[in-house]
C-alpha cells in the first residue's frame, strides 16, 4: 500500500507535515478531514534511494521458493508450539539468511504491530505470496486454524517445487544440444569454412552446389554479422517487452500448451497444479466460484486462467461444474467422469485430490520419456547439419585429388 505525505491546518490555524499508509489520495484526504486537519497538499511519497542500495537492490538474491516453503513450515511448526503470530515472524526474520525477505518479514511485524491483519500485511508482498496463499491464509485465520492453513501451504508448494525441478530437469538435457550445435554453426561458419574456401579459390576448382550454399552462408555470416548479432537481441528484446503485455502473455501461454512433445507436459502439470489447488481451497471452506477465481490465478498461465474464470461464470449462471468444465476442453474423459462422480456425491474436494493425482502421474511419465522422445529429433538435425559439412567440404577436395591424379 502506497505512502503519502500531507501538507495542511489543524483547527487552530497551524501548518502541520506528515505522512499516511493508505491506498489512494482520497482516503488520505477522507482521514485528515476525520481528524480535523484542512489539507493543502497531498502527494504519493517516493523513497530517494542511493546508487549504492539501488545496485545492491540489483545483486541481492531475490527470495525464492525454498524460502517461502520454510517459512511456512516454521510458522505451522509455531503455531502448533502456541507462539503469538507477531513473536513468531520477529523471530523469523532476526533468522533469515535473504536481506530482502528479512526486510519483508519485518515489514509483515510492522503492519501486525499496528493492529492490521496477517492477510493485509501478506498482500503488500504479492510478488512472493500468491493470491491462493493469501487466501488459504485467510482463511486460517478466521478460523483460527493457522496451524493447518501453513501446513498446507508448505505441502502445496513443496510438490509445486518437485513438479518444476522435474520438468527443467527434463528439458536440460535438449536444451544443452541445442546449444552446443548453435555454437559449433557459428565456430564452423566463422573459422572453419572461410579456411576451406581459400584453399578452394587457390585450386580454381568447380564447386558442388553443397558446398556453394556453405561458403555463401559463411560470407554472408562475416559480413553481416554485427547486424545479425544486433537483430537478434533487438528481437529478444522486443519479444520479452511484447510478452510482457497481456495480449502477449496470452499468446504465449496459449502457444505453449501446443508446442511438440513438450506442450503436453505443460498442459499436465498446469492442470494437476488447479485440481490440487482447487481441492486445497474447496477443503479450508472458500466457496466454489471464489475458488475457481482465486486458483485462476495460481495456475500460472493466462490461457488457461481464462478458461478457469468461464467456468466459474458458469457456476455463477448455475451450470453444474462438470459442464463447465467441459466446455472448457481442457479435462479428458476420465477427469470428467471424476469430477461427475464427486459432484453427485459431494464429495468434490476428494476426487479433485484424485484427479491431481493422475495428472502428476502423467506428467512423471511424459517427462521420464521426454529425453527418448526428442532423441531421434536432435539426432536426425545433428546427421543432417554433418551430412551437409561433409558434402561440402569432402566433395571438393575428393574432385581435385582425383584431377591431381
């Protein structure tokens, strides 16, 4: 929540100066009206940062997933002990190895301190705690359960670490070939070819056409290539800045869930992580259409969110889920059927769990035959890329040894 700072009368005439935590202009102009001050002047308070605590902001590791899950570990671990909520994050952040999640645990006791809710206090930070934590987190909370809200967080997110290291660990493998024959072209094309073309301008030797398309691509790379270098990084640039705008994340999630091979293990993995995320908050008592909402945005891709959202205007309309969430296309049969079942015997939470399962299992599977899948791929492009160098290098020099002869 933004700062502002105030310029205004108080009843007795007098100039005063100060500061407000609240979320716009007008509530801050609505308090000093409150309290009897006339303001003159309101503006949004800019902290003046150094260039030093700008580059160390820079540098400093940012908090990660681990941090997150141990941190709400300790919580249910003293919250089960009885340690009051406001002791328990002091204690925390005194303990914390990461400045920055040390400053927002310090920040979190200071809005606790001030009387706010632990909630409103995790919502300043959304950029660490999901909208779904905030949400379990609330719900804990009315309920005095906080206990068994963090320890379902830290469930929830250690199995959404586990999914994410298999699914990189499945893709280092391609990606490091791809790399590596990136690399070579370039080594080849700068270095290699420009040798052999020499050799074969000095032999005035007629050319196969395989070579001729790879001296024409090594020249073509020599001469052009500050130009090369400066489009390519111009395009990344301008597809990260495009990616970034709400169109563009939309076509690109929606593009990932349709790429070879590898789409279909997004695809899993985002749905086992709504079905668990879904059961999650349907189990600690959030309404359906409030679920749906919030775990649209927990799924971590806009495609699929939106999807999540017509579905929960379905409901709202009063569609039986199972419908909604078939014309979504996004579940299989089976899942369907699942869901059918628990809609019929109230017992949604459940086959959710059910269903999450599944699909964690299947993305396990796809990603133990990920690497033998895309094999025959990076073998047929590594044959292709030697086939096309040794015809052009080999062809010309067998052609003059045999004229030598």
């Amino acid at each position: 929540m933004p700062i502002y700072t105030y310029r205004g009368r108080d009843k007795k005439g007098e100039e005063v100066k100060g500061q407000l935590d609240t979320s716009n202009a007008a509530m801050a102009a609505e308090q000093l009206v409150n309290g009897e001050i006339t303001p003159l002047e309101i503006k949004e308070y800019i902290e003046q940062r150094s260039l030093l605590g700008i580059l160390s902001g820079i540098f400093e590791p940012k908090p990660t997933l681990i941090d997150l899950i141990i941190f709400s570990r300790q919580m249910a671990t003293l919250s089960r002990a009885g340690v009051p909520i406001i002791k328990a994050i002091n204690g925390l952040s005194e303990s914390s190895e990461n400045k920055i999640f040390k400053d927002i645990l310090k920040d979190i006791t200071k809005q606790l301190n001030a009387g706010r809710e632990l909630t409103y206090a995790l919502s300043r930070h959304e950029n660490l705690f999901p909208t779904l934590y905030i949400s379990i987190i609330r719900v804990g909370e009315e309920s005095g359960q906080m206990e068994d809200a963090f320890l379902q967080m830290t469930r929830y997110l250690t199995l959404e670490k586990l999914t994410k290291e298999r699914v990189k660990s499945a893709m280092r493998y391609p990606t490091m070939v791809f790399s590596a024959i990136f690399i070579a072209m370039i080594v080849i094309n700068i270095f290699v070819i420009p040798t052999f073309a020499d050799m074969f301008a000095k032999a005035n030797a007629e050319l196969p056409m395989a070579t001729q398309i790879l001296l024409a691509t090594s020249n073509f790379t020599l001469a052009y290539w500050p130009y090369m270098l400066g489009g390519m990084v111009g395009g990344i640039f301008l597809l990260k800045r495009y990616f970034n705008t709400e169109k563009g994340r939309y076509k690109a999630d929606q593009y990932k869930l349709k790429l070879p091979i590898v789409g279909q293990v997004i695809r899993l993995a985002t749905l086992a992580r709504f079905s668990r995320s879904f059961a999650m908050s349907l189990r600690a008592g959030v309404p359906i259409t409030k679920g749906i909402s919030m775990v649209a945005k927990a799924v971590d891709n806009v495609y699929v969110g939106e999807k999540l959202q017509a579905m929960r205007q379905g409901v709202e309309h009063g569609q039986a889920l199972t419908k909604t969430a078939k014309e979504t296309e996004l579940f299989s049969p089976l899942v369907m059927q699942m869901l059918a079942v628990g809609e019929e015997t109230g017992q949604i939470d459940e086959l959710l769990l059910e269903v999450a399962q599944y699909y964690e299992e299947e993305v396990e599977r796809k990603l133990e035959s990920l690497s033998s899948a895309i094999e025959p791929i990076l073998i047929t492009f590594i044959g292709i890329m030697v086939l096309t160098l040794a015809l052009g290098v080999f062809l010309p020099l067998w052609n003059m040894a045999g004229t030598v002869k």
